[in-house]
C-alpha cells in the first residue's frame, strides 16, 4: 500500500509539472509573463522616479553634499541598499535628472520645430526656464555636479514607461530621447542654417557656444534672486546672439 501512495505521489507530481509546463507556454502563461514583467518594469520605473522626486525636493533648499542616500531612501519607501541598485552614487541621481530635463524640453523643441528651428531652440529656453520658477536652486546644484565630474558617467536610457509616468499629460513623449543639450542644439542649428535661419557662413562652433553660455549664464546670474525674469532674459538674450551671428554675413553683403 505504501508503494501505491508512493507511486501515486509521484505520479502526481509531474502530472502537477506537465501542468505547469502546458500553461506556461500557453497565451496564458505568455499574458501572465507579460503582466509580471510589466509590474517588474512599472515598479523599477517608480522608484526611480520617486528617488528623483526626493532628491529635487531637497536640492531645492539643500546643496547635494548636505543630502544623505539615507534620507533619500526613505522619502522614497526603499531601503538604502536599494538605491544603490538603481544609482551608484547620489550625483548618478543628479545626472538622471538632467536626463529626465531633456526629455521634457526634447518634447518642447518637437512640438514647436514646425515653425523652424530657431522656434525649436527658444522653446527649450523657455521650457528650462519654467523649471528653474519652480525650482530655482536645483539649476545651479545641477550645474555644479556636472563640473565637478571628470567623466560624465554613462545612463541607462530611460524606458517609453518611465517617459510616461514621468510626463503623463505629454502625447509622442515615448519617441524623444535624453540627448542632453550638446545632442539637442547642433542638428537645429545645421537645420537654421540650412533653411536660411542663419546665415551660411555663421560659424556653428561659436553659435553652439554662444547658446550655451547663454543657457547656463542666466540662471547662474538670476536664478536665486530673481528666477520669475528669466524666461524674457533668455528671449533677450537669444535676440543678441541671433543678430550677433548675422552680423558678419549682413558686413559682408554691404
């Protein structure tokens, strides 16, 4: 008798694993993969998200060296042993903000880059400078952790999820990719010159240049003591480099 129970157990057994097996390569067992993959993906999305969110909560009263992984952790609802495994180091965390930064103004230039490129560029100025009303200190903090660093470490990019949680009211924002300012400014450029934005002879290393003092300038400048005049700065300030930059072809022309 007790082989039989024996034999019947075992037979029980791989019929439970036959089973298995069926419905795991069943649709259902494909759809229920898909599922648990997708809450895995949505979850790493989350808290990547929330750590940034408590760390731009804190920048922006806070110098990064006074904010602890600790706390960081806890405003997120993970341990600190966690955080290390999605940024190894809390200025990871700083740089995934400017990555998450040129998604949101990469989604502006898209929308207004049908009234020419240099529309494109003003609207990532403007955009920026909506972000730095908000948050006036973190710009700075941010610049400051990008100087400090001899090599700009390398991301993961950011997932078309992560996109949409991160800017849930913004349609086509799974299609921009964070390709920081050096990737966003040069094609618009070589696309004003082309169309007749720019003059043919404008240098594009001294216009590239040009914008970029002038983005990071004006928030060192008014960031902290008045950020609510930045945005008709930038404007000003991109309507001097662009009869700057024409200048020379109008000198030539007369």
């Amino acid at each position: 008798m007790a082989r039989r129970r024996l034999w019947l157990s075992s037979g029980a057994a791989e019929a439970r694993a036959s089973l298995v097996k069926s419905i795991a390569n069943s649709k259902i067992g494909v759809i229920y993969r898909l599922v648990n993959e997708g809450r895995r993906e949505r979850k790493h999305a989350q808290t990547r998200l929330a750590l940034l969110g408590a760390l731009r909560d804190r920048m922006a009263t806070r110098p990064l060296e006074e904010i602890g992984v600790r706390e960081l952790a806890e405003a997120a609802d993970v341990s600190e042993a966690t955080f290390y495994n999605y940024f190894p180091s809390k200025a990871d965390l700083a740089l995934y903000f400017v990555q998450v930064w040129t998604i949101d103004v990469g989604w502006h230039a898209a929308q207004a880059g049908a009234a020419g490129p240099r529309a494109a560029i003003a609207a990532i100025f403007e955009a920026t400078a909506q972000q730095i009303v908000l948050a006036p200190r973190v710009m700075g903090e941010i610049i400051a952790v990008q100087s400090r660093l001899d090599v700009t470490p390398s991301l993961a990019p950011m997932s078309a999820l992560e996109k949409r949680l991160a800017f849930p009211e913004r349609a086509g924002i799974e299609a921009i990719e964070a390709i920081g300012l050096d990737g966003l400014l040069p094609p618009l450029l070589v696309a004003a010159r082309k169309c007749g934005e720019l003059p043919r002879t404008v240098n594009l290393d001294a216009a590239l240049l040009a914008l970029v003092s002038v983005f990071f300038g004006v928030p060192l400048i008014l960031a902290r003591r008045a950020p609510t005049t930045i945005a008709a700065a930038y404007r000003q300030q991109l309507a001097i480099t662009w009869g700057g930059l024409a200048a020379p072809a109008r000198k030539v022309r007369s």
